[in-house]
C-alpha cells in the first residue's frame, strides 16, 4: 500500500486488492481557500469526516467514487470501513460540531484517519470501536484539533505500529497552526526526515510505535 499525504489531513491511498487492479481511496480533500495546492486525482473512495472547506471538496476528486460522510459500517472494493462519531471540540460539539473517524482494514492492515478530531482524549466507547490500529493518522497543530500533546496522549491510547502527523503548519498555508516540530519534540522525536510518500506491507510493520512525517 502507498500511502501520499497532500497536505492538512488529506491522504490518498493506493492499494492492489482485486487480481492486481489498483483501488484508490480519498480523504478529507481541501479546496484552494487553504492557500495549498489543490491536486485532483481519480479515486474509487471518498471519505470526509466532516463538512468544512478545508476537508470537504468533493469535486477534487474525478471519476465517480464511492462517497462516506459519516458513521456506519461499508464494504467497498474489498476494503471494509467503519466511521465513528467524534466530535470537533472540547464541548461535546458545542462550538465546532461533530467529526467522523475513519477505520479501514487494507492489506490485513488497519488504517485510521482521525479527522479534525477536538476531545481531550478518545472515550472507552471510541477505542473498542477503533479497536487495534497499525497507521494512524493523527492532527497535531493545535487551534481546531488537539494539539501536540494532545495528539501525543491519543497515540498512547491507541499505541498503533506508525503514527502520521497531519494538520499542522505547512508553507502557503493560510490557517494558523502549530509546527510538526512542537511535536516532534514533545514525543522525544526531534530528527526525523520526511519522505515523499510511504510504502508498506504488513510484514514490514515496526513492533513499536514509529513515527514517519510525509512531505508534499
């Protein structure tokens, strides 16, 4: 599976599954109102994980995908995903609404998107939900998302096998938030040099938490 990051929390997954035939996944596309470059690409999933400009552009995405916007259970092209309510902020959704969280099993691996996830920490309902996770993809800039220490406590619930940073300043961004630095360092990880995308397979899985930065 390849996994490219373009930039605030949206990812695009490319995986063989069926004899060989490539399927792609979408999330949380943004529109050219961030400041960022806007990529278009074909995908046969679209995730969004809630209804803000910054990870909501639908039409980004060519072809004609398969569309979750929200909770429930889905099965598609081989990949089962589930969506589990969440919620934007500290106040049970009171000043930025809900969030959905995303769960995806590819390759016999578990894949989870966080979202523009806002609670000081994942309940005990949301982990059995969540369940064990090998990549998460957690926000860590602060401002409408935890922030580095809370996106480093969130890590430590889930204890997945490689944590991915999204939603932090970039260059060209005009939402203010906090560095992947401050980050880096509250977890102890000061030196880590990004990569252009991430390629894996389950055996190729660490057996402790590591965590990989994506440029775009």
């Amino acid at each position: 599976m390849h996994i490219i990051w373009h930039g605030q929390s949206f990812f695009q997954l490319q995986t063989s599954l069926n004899k060989g035939e490539q399927t792609t996944v979408a999330i949380d596309p943004f529109d050219e109102a961030t400041g960022l470059r806007v990529p278009s690409f074909s995908a046969d999933v679209l995730l969004i994980t809630h209804d803000h400009a910054d990870h909501n552009n639908k039409k980004a995405i060519k072809g004609q995908p398969f569309l979750i916007e929200g909770p429930g259970e889905y099965e598609v092209k081989e990949i089962f995903i589930q969506g589990i309510s969440s919620f934007h902020d500290e106040e049970q959704g009171k000043k930025r609404g809900v969030n959905t969280i995303y769960t995806l099993e590819i390759e016999e691996m578990r894949i989870c998107h966080l979202g523009d996830f806002g609670q000081k920490e994942l309940t005990e309902d949301q982990l059995e939900e969540i369940g064990n996770i090998d990549i998460l993809m957690v926000p860590v800039g602060g401002e409408f998302t935890v922030d580095a220490k809370g996106a480093a406590h969130i890590i430590s619930q889930l204890e997945p096998k490689i944590a991915i940073p999204m939603h932090y300043a970039a260059p060209n961004l005009k939402i203010k938030l906090d560095g992947v630095d401050k980050f880096l360092k509250e977890i102890g990880k000061k030196s880590v040099v990004p990569q252009p995308k991430l390629l894996i397979k389950k055996k190729d899985l660490p057996q402790e938490t590591q965590v990989v930065v994506l440029n775009f």
